[in-house]
C-alpha cells in the first residue's frame, strides 16, 4: 500500500521517527499502528513505549539555550504530551 502524505506531515513523521530510534517512516507507522491501543498517552507504559523519544528530547533539550518561561513551557508540554499532540515545534 502506498499512502502520500503532505509535506509538513511528512517532516513531523520524520522528525518523530528519527528522534524514537527508527530508521524510516515505514518502521514507525507499522510500529505505531501495531501498538497496543489500550495504552494512553502519558502512562508509565506509554513512557516506557515512547523512552527513546523522549531521551532524544531531553539531550536535544540540554544543548538548546535556557527557556524564558520554564513553568510555562513545562505545562504546554504536559498538555501537548497527555493530548497526544506533537512537541517539535516547541524546541528552539
């Protein structure tokens, strides 16, 4: 099956591939799609599933400047993070 996605889709995918440990979007659709649908976004098990990308953003995070307003930040990515929503565009 071939599925064309827009461009800006396809970049958010990438970056999320890339930043969880797999090698192409492929991996990370078919992964994504098998996973268990009974974890929710933010549980410890959704953690545990999700560790890679998040160690990711973390070293990424520690090599970026301080953020003006960290109470803020922290809870936009709590929010984003329990939504299911992407984090990308909040990293300098």
């Amino acid at each position: 099956m071939t599925i064309t996605l827009p461009d800006e889709m396809r970049s958010n995918l990438e970056a999320r591939a890339k930043a969880a440990g797999y090698e192409s979007i492929d991996e990370f659709v078919e992964e994504s799609l098998l996973a268990d649908e009974s974890t929710e976004v933010g549980t410890p098990a959704w953690i545990e599933a999700n560790r890679n990308a998040l160690l990711a953003l973390a070293e990424q995070g520690m090599e970026t400047p301080p953020i003006d307003n960290p109470k803020e930040f922290l809870a936009e990515l709590i929010r984003r993070t329990e939504a299911g929503q992407p984090l990308g565009d909040m990293l300098p």
